[in-house]
C-alpha cells in the first residue's frame, strides 16, 4: 500500500475511537493494521479529558460501532493538571459472533453486578453506620466536628466547633469499603481519601499535636492537605509514608505478596521493614516512581503513575498481570468467590475494561485474549484452561 504518515494515522485513529471513518478511511486503516511491521499507534488526548475518553470509547464497545475484528490501538493522553500518561488496550467484538455458552455466561452472571459506593462507618464508641443505607447529611457529632454523607457517595469531617480539650484522648473513627464497594472521605484537615473494596481507614476523628496519622487496610489513593510543619503519615503493611501535602496511591491488601505505594505528585518518605522486622529502609519517591516492598526487601521502580489509580477512574488496568492477581481484583470488586481448575495462574493479560461492565463481559475479554476460559455458577466464578 502507498505509505502512509503517522500523523495520518493518528488522524485514523481518532475518528476511529470517535466512530466518524468513512468507508475509504477505514479501508485505509485496516490495510495498515495488516502490515506485518504495524506498530500500535501513539494518540494524543487534546483537549479531552481521560474521562470523557473513556466514556467515549466503552459506549463505542458496548454499541458495537466498530468492526468485528480484533484491532489494537494503543494511546497517551495528556492530562493537563497532572501530564499523567495513561495506557489502554482495547479489544473490539460484534456482540452478534457471540456463542451460545457466551450467552449462558452473561445469563448466569445476573445476579452478579459492579461495586457501588457502600462503606460502614464504626464510630469510637463502637456505633456502626451504613452509608449506603443513610440518607444524605448530618451522619453524626463528635469532638466538636460535624460528620456528613455527601449525595455523591462521601463522608465529610467539618469544625462546628473549635473549642476543644487537647488533654483529652484523641477518638478513632474507622470506615470501611466491604467486598464490592468503594467510598471517599474528607478527613479533619481537609485531604481527601479514595477507598477501594474490601479496604479499610483508621482515624482521628479530630488530629492534633504534632502529626496527622491513619491507618490503612487494603488500597486507597490518597490527595493530602498542606498543613505547614505538621506531617501527615499512613500506616500500613510493614510500612510508614510520611508526607506534608502530595497525591499518592497505596495497595496494601493481606493477600497481596507485596505492599505498594505509587506517588502521582510531590515527594513522600516511606519507612520499610522486612525480613521479619529485622532490617529498615528509609525511601524518598519522586512522581512516577513506585516502592515495592515485600517479605524480603524493598526496591524502587518507575512507572506510569496514571495506571496505579486507574480504578479510581473506573477502570480495570491491566499491564502483564498475571491471571491470579487480575481475579483477586475481580472478586473484590464483584464480592464473588474464583475456584481454579488446572490452569496456570501464571499466564499474563494486557488491556483495560470499564469496572462498570457486567462480569461476564470483564471474562469474555479474557477469554478473548486466549489460554483461560471461566464458568460462572452463583456467586462462583470458575477458572479453567
């Protein structure tokens, strides 16, 4: 075919995520998808932001506006806040080729839907709220503050009053994102805290002295107040991240061979023991760095922030992960059990999906990708070769 400058392509491939090619420019893009040296296409945002984008192109999925072959394109878009980069694989399907034990598969996935925003709030006096059962407004009154579920799906912590004994014993509140759920917090000073499902956060319900310190379980991205010489730390898996006012993220699940925090902006220290608390290491991350850290060390990375808090953004993003790892996200967002059935967990998947899509649409994509096929019964999703 006659040559074609990537600039042109690049026009493709925007009206192609737009669904606005004529037949001519989409002859000409699928010729240069046949080439054998093809190479995914890099796609700048614009002018659009990364949600409207992916809002865009999942409508696009689910309409089946785009042809019925597999085609791969790949895009960086340019967040101008953050000049976050953000990768996406997207495979396209006619909902027509659709077989038979596809169709059984969404069937028996029904009863089976997406996390919501749904948390319990435990008060220091041992009182339990659902959130999600409250009405919007006053939650609770505590050392002086106001505690207020916002229509949106967050508790917010307002002064009503700032007369207070600091001799008094600082109280912990704690809430709770369960299996398939998610909720954001508005802490006493003002930060703001994304909690993803099955996690939880410790906290004062009013912070004083010299720092500001929660405890974390599980994962949550994290966009701290600046409060001038008064650090704030989370404590979580064999770790302390000491900050002043920054974004980060932090996945420190249990069942998670590794504890990780991910930094988005500013700097933060992070304090790690391993080896059985037998050595320390002190860390500074810089943004776009990564510290992992496990039973037996801890390193540094650098990665594409963006991708840490994909499932902030609604999104299931998926860079060489390993089966295993990909269903334990699965079952915690959906709240459904994965029973393996010889198949190699090991195996690794690339792409992104919407955490918003039924199931049994999250497994056919999978599936689509080759070596794994699942059967859903109840609440049980089946892995098998």
């Amino acid at each position: 075919m006659t040559p074609i400058s990537r600039s042109d392509l690049n026009r493709l491939a925007d009206k192609w995520l737009k669904g606005t090619l004529t037949p001519k420019e989409k002859e000409i893009l699928d010729k240069w998808y046949d080439l054998e040296t093809a190479e995914p296409l890099q796609w700048t945002g614009g002018d659009e932001s990364e949600e409207e984008l992916n809002i865009r192109l999942f409508s696009n999925i689910k309409n089946g506006r785009q042809d019925t072959r597999v085609l791969k394109i790949r895009w960086s878009i340019a967040v101008a806040a953050s000049l976050l980069l953000f990768y996406s694989i997207a495979y396209f399907y006619s909902p027509g080729t659709k077989d038979k034990n596809k169709k059984e598969q969404i069937t028996n996935a029904g009863s089976i839907h997406p996390g919501t925003n749904k948390a319990i709030l435990t008060l220091a006096n041992g009182e339990k709220i659902s959130l999600n059962d409250s009405i919007s407004g006053q939650v609770a009154l505590q050392s002086g503050m106001e505690i207020t579920k916002t229509a949106n799906g967050a508790l917010v912590y307002e002064i009503v009053n700032s007369i207070s004994n600091e001799n008094a014993a600082l109280q912990y509140n704690t809430i709770e994102a369960p299996l398939g759920g998610q909720w954001q917090v508005v802490l006493p000073d003002g930060s703001h805290v994304w909690l993803n499902a099955k996690s939880s956060l410790k906290y004062p319900v009013k912070f004083a002295g010299g720092e500001r310190k929660v405890e974390l379980h599980g994962e949550a991205y994290f966009e701290i107040a600046k409060v001038k010489g008064i650090p704030f730390r989370v404590q979580s898996n064999n770790q302390v991240i000491e900050v002043l006012g920054t974004h980060f993220n932090v996945n420190a699940y249990s069942d998670e061979a590794s504890t990780i925090t991910t930094l988005i902006e500013g700097s933060v220290k992070v304090s790690a023991t391993f080896l059985n608390n037998k050595l320390s290491k002190d860390l500074i991350l810089q943004p776009n760095e990564q510290s992992i850290l496990s039973q037996k060390d801890v390193q540094v990375i650098s990665v594409d922030a963006g991708s840490a808090i994909a499932w902030k953004n609604g999104l299931f993003l998926l860079e060489d992960e390993g089966l295993e790892s990909i269903m334990r996200r699965i079952s915690r967002w959906y709240d459904v059990e994965v029973v393996y059935k010889d198949v190699d967990k090991t195996i690794q998947f690339g792409g992104s999906v919407s955490r918003y899509e039924n199931v049994a649409q999250v497994l056919d994509k999978l599936e689509l990708a080759g070596g794994v096929h699942f059967k859903i019964e109840g609440r049980r999703i089946i892995v098998m070769k």
